[in-house]
C-alpha cells in the first residue's frame, strides 16, 4: 500500500505539470524519487501546521504526551508478544 501511494503521487505531481512529451513525462517521474516526495510531503505538513487555528495547534500540544505513550506502550507490548521470522533455508543463507 505505501509503495502504491508513493507511486500515484509520483504520477500524479507529474501530470500536474503537464510534461509534453512522455521522455519528459519519464525524466520527471524519475526525479521524483521516495525521498523528494518525503521532503514534499513534510513540506506540505509543514505549511499547513503553520495555517492551523490556535485551538487547534493548543489542542494538539496538548494530546500530545499522551499520544507517545500510547505508541510507546503499543511498541513496547508488539516487542514482548515477540516476531515470527521465516525460516532461511541454508541455501539462501550469505552473511
């Protein structure tokens, strides 16, 4: 799903600019890499942090101590319930 998201948003910023040609069209997807998006994505958060009522912004501060402990807590009980790993056959094994 994360790997869809990123792709459609690579798409769609890249028809957003109407590329003429589809080297150009390719040349721009490319550019567009996980990390530019990333860097946009923040960007974007960034600016509408920024645009947020005061309300809104106190009411964050506000929740958000709980919130980490709440991903904290979530974290710590996900590493005592433990992980399954599939088994690497001996073959498969490098390094």
């Amino acid at each position: 799903p994360q790997v869809m998201q990123v792709v459609r948003e690579q798409i769609t910023r890249t028809l957003s600019s109407k590329p003429t040609s589809l080297e150009l069209f390719k040349n721009k997807v490319n550019a567009l890499n996980y990390s530019e998006i990333l860097k946009l994505r923040q960007t974007e958060r960034l600016h509408q942090e920024e645009t947020l009522a005061p309300p809104v912004l106190e009411l964050k501060e506000r929740l958000k101590p709980e919130l980490l402990e709440l991903i904290r807590q979530q974290r710590l009980n996900r590493l005592c319930q433990g992980t399954m790993f599939r088994k690497i056959s001996s073959r498969r094994r490098q390094g």
